[in-house]
C-alpha cells in the first residue's frame, strides 16, 4: 500500500455516514484511564509519576497519550514520542 492510499485509508476511517470528517482525539483523560484499566484515581496518578507512558499536563489536566498508553497496556515497548 502506499503512502497515498494509506493516508486516504485514514481520511475514509475519519468520516462519518454524511461523509463529514469526525474528530478523533489522541488522548485520554484521567477518568478515562480509570474506566479502561478500573482503578482509582490516585492509582492512575501514581501511574503518571512513574511516568509509565506519555502525558502531557495542560490547564491543570492531565492528558495521556493513547498510542503510549495502549502500547503500555500490550506490554509493547515505544521510543520517545
């Protein structure tokens, strides 16, 4: 596949049944750490000090990375992003 056809994968994945394109979010909040891995919120913070996938702090809220977070949950090893 090249490179022009994967991004135009991508572009059609993005869209919805009016074919207007859908916002997808590159991140996940805290709360929705917690739902996925069902733990408290202190455990997702003490997850975050230890710095075990990306986030990034913006107005006081923590924002967690998915492609780091869902390679950290398949026990897959990333570089820095």
């Amino acid at each position: 596949m090249t490179a022009i056809n994967e991004v135009n994968t991508v572009n059609e994945r993005n869209m919805d049944m009016e074919g207007k394109a859908v916002k997808e979010n590159r991140t996940y909040t805290v709360k929705e750490i917690q739902e996925i891995l069902d733990v408290s919120k202190p455990t997702v913070y003490a997850l975050l000090k230890r710095k075990e996938f990306h986030s990034i702090i913006i107005g006081g809220k923590h924002l967690i990375s998915k492609k780091s977070f869902d390679a950290w949950l398949d026990g897959i090893e990333l570089g820095p992003e």
